[in-house]
C-alpha cells in the first residue's frame, strides 16, 4: 500500500485543518499580511531521511486554498539529503501559512517513520526476514503511518481487528490455552480469514503445529530458541519474531531464519524528519 485516494486521505486533513485553524482561522495572517501576495516557496529538507506524506501535504494546500500549487520534485519514497528541494510552493501568502504547519505535521512525522524503518530494513539486509509493522499507531493516522512504513522498504502487518485472526497471550489465558484458543478460531474463521497465534516457549509452539495456523509469533523468544523453531518448523508456517526489537538486535534476529520481525518503534518511536518551508 503506497497509495492512498483523497477519500481516504480527507477526513484526516480535514480533522488536522479544523484543529488548527479553530473558530477565527489564522489571526495572526489575517491580521499581518496582503490577502494579495502572492509568493513562490520552497519545501526543503533540512536532514537526511526518506519522504512520506506528501499526499497529505499536497491536499492540505487544496484544502485552504484550490488555486495554490504544490509542485512535487522528488516522489515519496525518495532519499533524501539534507538541502534537497521536496516541492515547489505557489500562490497567496495568506494560504501558504495557513497550510504551512499542517503539512509539515503530516510530513516531518512520516518522513521519520519511512526514515526508521528503512533503517531496520538495511539492518537485516542479506537475510530472508521482511520487517513488518504493527498496530501501535496513532488513533486517526494508521492508514497514514502504515503507508510511510510502505515507503520505507517495510511491510503491514494487519491494519485493524478485523484483518485477521491474532491469538495473543491475553486471549490464550482466556480462553483457557493455545489448543482451545485455536480450535475455536478455526470453527470461526471461513478459509479467507487468516489465523496468527502468538507462543511465548516451544512448548507452546508444539501445541500451535498441528492447527497449522497461517503464521506464529514467536515473542520474546532467544535467539537460541528462535534458531529451534525454525529448524522446528522447516518453512511449514511462517513464522514472525516480536517482542522488543531493536536497530542493535534485528540483525542477529534476521539472521535465525524468521520470515518477519514485527517492531512496533517503527510507528510510535520514529524520530521526526526535519522538514521546512523556506522562501523559493
């Protein structure tokens, strides 16, 4: 998914807008400057990274105002080095700083989490594993965030509650252990509904194989007992790492042979790309 339709975007842009803009609008433009002028800006990254959120900053602007302009020189995806011109800005003043930090909420943030996530995928660069994220996203903006991991190299994992079926701890502690957890899922479920159960040992692994679930979490295993599940499993189920992955340990996680390594920092920890509107 590295593409969003305005239907979806909207609603988003419209919230943000409505935000920031309250019941007076910008008083502070209103107040200073030439409902008149016309001007011609730039949008520059001032760090290095990788640009996400540039549809939401271009529909932001025509939001406010459809006569301004929002000429895009590099795409979304692009690297991005510190001084590099994103865009071209054209049209009233007054529009521009209206929609200046909007855009650069939607740009900064995601250009960070495409920025991390890139950053996990060259770490397990030469390996099988796919990074992956999950739902520890911001309420509102998941669709959004989801995109920009896209955008880094990475994957989605599921986007809501009713992608697929995930068994975590708390379900298989009530529902009374992993067999009846999963026998009553596969009751449930019809033959398109996905079905992941997360173990927390091998021992529950073993009580996981024979439901043969479409994949199993391993949370918060070793390494050691990651390198036995794989060998446990040989390629039968796809199998995906969790639990407390970090740039200095997904390397060595990649390399026992997991399919995917699920990191949640890559939505909630992300440092900001730094991005900003500069005179043209």
């Amino acid at each position: 998914m590295t593409y969003l339709p305005d239907v979806v975007l909207e609603p988003i842009v419209r919230l943000a807008l409505a935000e920031d803009l309250g019941r007076a609008g910008d008083v502070t433009t209103l107040a200073t400057i030439d409902p008149d002028l016309e001007v011609q800006w730039v949008l520059r990254a001032r760090s290095a990274g990788i640009l996400a959120g540039l549809d939401a900053a271009s529909l932001t602007l025509r939001l406010i105002d459809p006569s301004a302009t929002l000429m895009p020189r590099l795409p979304e995806g692009a690297v991005l080095a510190a001084g590099d011109v994103i865009a071209t800005l054209s049209g009233k003043a007054q529009s521009l700083l209206m929609a200046e930090r909007v855009m650069l909420n939607f740009l900064g943030p995601l250009s960070g989490i495409a920025s991390l996530t890139a950053r996990f995928v060259e770490a397990v660069k030469g390996t099988n594993a796919k990074i992956t994220c999950t739902r520890k996203t911001t309420p509102g903006l998941r669709a959004l965030q989801k995109k920009a991991v896209r955008l880094g190299g990475g994957s989605n994992h599921r986007f809501g509650l009713d992608d697929a079926i995930l068994i975590k701890d708390n379900h298989v502690s009530a529902a009374g252990g992993i067999i009846r957890a999963l026998t009553r899922a596969k009751a449930y479920g019809g033959h398109l509904l996905p079905i992941e159960v997360e173990v927390d040992s091998l021992q529950q692994l073993e009580e996981a194989l024979p439901f043969a679930p479409t994949c199993i979490m391993l949370d918060n295993f070793s390494l050691e007992d990651l390198k036995a599940a794989v060998v446990r499993v040989a390629g039968a189920v796809t199998l995906e790492a969790s639990g407390g992955v970090t740039l200095s340990t997904v390397g060595e996680i990649a390399a026992t042979g997991v399919d995917y390594i699920s990191v949640g920092a890559l939505t909630h920890s992300a440092p900001c790309t730094d991005l900003g509107l500069d005179e043209g």
